[in-house]
C-alpha cells in the first residue's frame, strides 16, 4: 500500500491518500472551494472545465484547478489567497453575465447562485448573448439552455453513469452546445427520463418540469425535505421528495446501498399519483346489491358499486372470507401472491399468513420472475407494458398461456 502524501494546505501540514486530489483533500478537512462541473458523487468524474475551485499553487505561475490536481510530496497549496479569489469571482461574473437575471432565473437556488452568493458576486459587466429557446417537449423535464454553462455535467451523467449517451455536445467555439441524439428535441430524442442530468445540473437550464411554470419561472420552489424509500419495486432505491405546501414537486435520488443517488423514471417522477382524486384514501366495501361480476366501475366514483367501511369492519370481512373459503374448498383453493412494494419485513409476514393461517403452500412473489423483459415486448409489440384489459377477462378467454409458473403443482 502507498504511503500518504505530505504537503502544505493553507500553512497546514496535511496528507493525501494516492490518487486524492486537492479538492477532494479540501473537503475532507472541512475546506470549502467552489466547484461546478465536478460533483462529488459514486461514478462522477473531475473535468476541471468551470474553474471554478482554483487554487494558487507555490512556485508555478498559473492558477490550478483543485478537482482534478493531485498533490505531491512537499507542495505548497492555497485555496483563498487573493489570486484564487479574483480569479473565482471572475469566473462567476462572466458565468453569470450570460444567465437570466435571478429574478427570471429557471433555479435561483441553484449551485450556481448559492456558490455566487459566497464569493459576493451579485452581478455582472460583460453584456449577455442571445438566449437559445427553450424546450417544453418533454413531459417530465424542461430545457431551458439559457442557464446553461456547458460544465458537461448533464453530457457525463447521461453518458458515463447512465450510460444513455443522449446528452452530448455539439459544434465548435461560440456555437457549441449541448444537444440530445441528433439536436433533437428533448422530447423526441431517446431518452429514458432516469433524470440523472436534471439531478446532476448545478444551475437549473434542466429541471424537473414540476418545479416552474410554462413561461420557465421558477414557482414551485420546495419549502421541506423528506428522505424515505422509492414506493415502487423491491429495489429499495433510497431518495428525497421535495414538498411544497404538503404536496410533492420533485424527488431526488439519495446515496444508498441500492442506488448511489440514482434513480429510474419512476423512481424519479412518478410521484403524481400520490395526489391523483381517483386515489382511494379509506376502505371500501362491495354493495350487497352490486354483482361481484359487475366491474364498469367510474374510478373517480367507486361509490356506485362501494360503499365505505371502517378498517376493522373490512379486514374483518376479508378474513372470513378466505376462512369460509378454506373450510368449504379445502386449503389447497387458496394462494398467495406478494407485492415488490412490501418490505421484507412484510413479506415475512405474508408468506407466514399463507402457510400458516391458510394452510397453503400457494405463495409467490411478483419479483422472483423479473417482468422487465415482457414490458420491452409488449411495449413493442402493442404499445403498452402493462395489462390492457382487467383479471375477469379471462373468463372470456379461449386460449391462457402462462409463461414462468406450474399451475398443476
């Protein structure tokens, strides 16, 4: 194993582990630099393009940048001398010079913004360019390039740690800029809408389209901050929702075992139904005068078929239902089938209610045969990767093909 690296950190004397670089060792010791293109997360790499973390460097005659300088034995660093400091308020003042006033900006709470509030940069002398158009053709995330200051972050989050390669860039000098496939519109283009970039961009020009208004304006700025766990598959993907006035806007991935910060298109907005008036928020009871076969139900109004129950009034009902059930047909007419969206913890439990209180051995779980596959075909061959028609169907079906299961054991 290498030895430490020894050098001098702002008159301290310090120590790096091989391949750390200066910024990275900064960090560790609680030193703040300001960095932009360089996110300090699992599978981000430093560029170095922003200059925003210079450093001045003893003995050499220009500034370097700390993300991607590694110390040797014996240097001699400083991160705030006064040359380090003209020179990072120097690049926010030209940064900021071609961005929307804050007012107007698509994130005023960006990196961005939060990096010129700490160096005292406010505004800027240099005149702005004219600003690209937006692109709203995405259903989940907005476009909006003006804010745009081609760190790369979005083309490396989408290419090296998605591996999506969307996100690329394109022509040259004054011209060059960020595109998706072929300068499509995001919309258009192949994306998967995992939302890496939108979660990596440190000021704003790719949002989640929650978050502002059709003009671009940012209006639903988050006021709270819950971590929990993705309610979607066994993964266990850990993440962040952003709340507003009780209502989530936008979630985030969290650094967990499962997921290191990323998240799938679900994960990351599929969130709505959380709010969506159709969703049922108390227990409902099947009418007496309502057929068990009679399912044209209006899901915005179940209570033409339903009525509302308390919940031990219908757990109560349930459970004497599947005892009347096991004691007339025997315990072999009963089974089981888990939910991805229990935890472990839960699925315990019901594998112990089938085996147990059911006295059956007809008990699955909807991961153990992964359906990713079969959403791609289906997605293919008939536009949908989910069930198109509901499970009474099948009474009606002359053929039932079952891939993955033995019905006769």
């Amino acid at each position: 194993m290498s030895d430490p690296i020894r050098f001098t950190l702002d008159g301290a004397e310090v120590s790096a582990e091989p391949g750390e670089t200066i910024w990275q060792v900064a960090d560790r010791l609680g030193i703040e630099i300001p960095h932009l293109c360089w996110l300090p997360k699992p599978g981000y790499r430093a560029d170095g393009n922003c200059r925003a973390c210079m450093v001045e460097i003893e003995g050499e005659r220009v500034l370097a940048a700390s993300c991607v300088r590694k110390p040797v034995p014996g240097m001699k660093v400083q991160t705030a001398s006064e040359r380090a400091r003209f020179s990072r308020k120097m690049v926010f003042e030209l940064l900021i010079g071609d961005q929307p006033s804050r007012a107007a900006a698509p994130d005023p709470n960006s990196r961005l913004w939060q990096w010129a509030d700490t160096l005292g940069v406010e505004d800027s002398r240099f005149p702005r360019h004219a600003p690209p158009a937006p692109d709203r053709s995405h259903p989940a995330m907005a476009v909006q390039l003006d804010a745009c200051i081609q760190c790369n972050l979005c083309v490396r989050a989408c290419r090296e740690v998605q591996v999506n390669d969307v996100i690329g860039m394109a022509a040259r000098g004054y011209h060059e800029k960020i595109i998706f496939d072929f300068d499509d519109p995001m919309g258009n283009s192949t994306c998967v809408a995992c939302g890496e970039c939108v979660q990596a961009c440190p000021t704003g020009a790719l949002l989640p389209a929650t978050l502002v208004d059709a003009n671009g304006v940012y209006t639903n700025a988050p006021d709270r901050e819950v971590d929990s766990v993705c309610p979607y598959c066994g993964v266990g993907c850990q993440l962040t929702y952003r709340i507003r006035e009780d209502r989530i806007v936008a979630v985030e991935g969290k650094d967990g075992p499962a997921n290191h910060n990323r998240l799938c298109v679900k994960g990351r907005f599929g969130f709505d139904y959380a709010h969506h008036p159709d969703r049922l928020t108390e227990p409902l009871i099947r009418k007496d005068s309502i057929s068990k076969h009679d399912t044209d139900i209006d899901p915005a109004n179940p209570y033409t078929h339903f009525r509302k129950a308390t919940w031990d009034e219908a757990l109560d009902l349930a459970a004497a239902g599947l005892k009347r059930i096991r004691d007339r047909d025997g315990k072999r007419a009963l089974a089981g089938f888990g939910s991805a969206k229990g935890s472990n913890e839960e699925a315990y439990l019901f594998q112990k209610l089938v085996r147990t209180g059911f006295g059956s051995n007809n008990v699955d779980h909807c991961t153990r045969l992964c359906h990713a596959s079969s959403v791609a075909a289906l997605m293919e061959g008939i536009g949908s990767g989910a069930v198109t028609a509901p499970f009474t169907a099948a009474a009606d079906a002359d053929v039932i093909i079952v891939i993955g299961a033995r019905p006769t054991e």
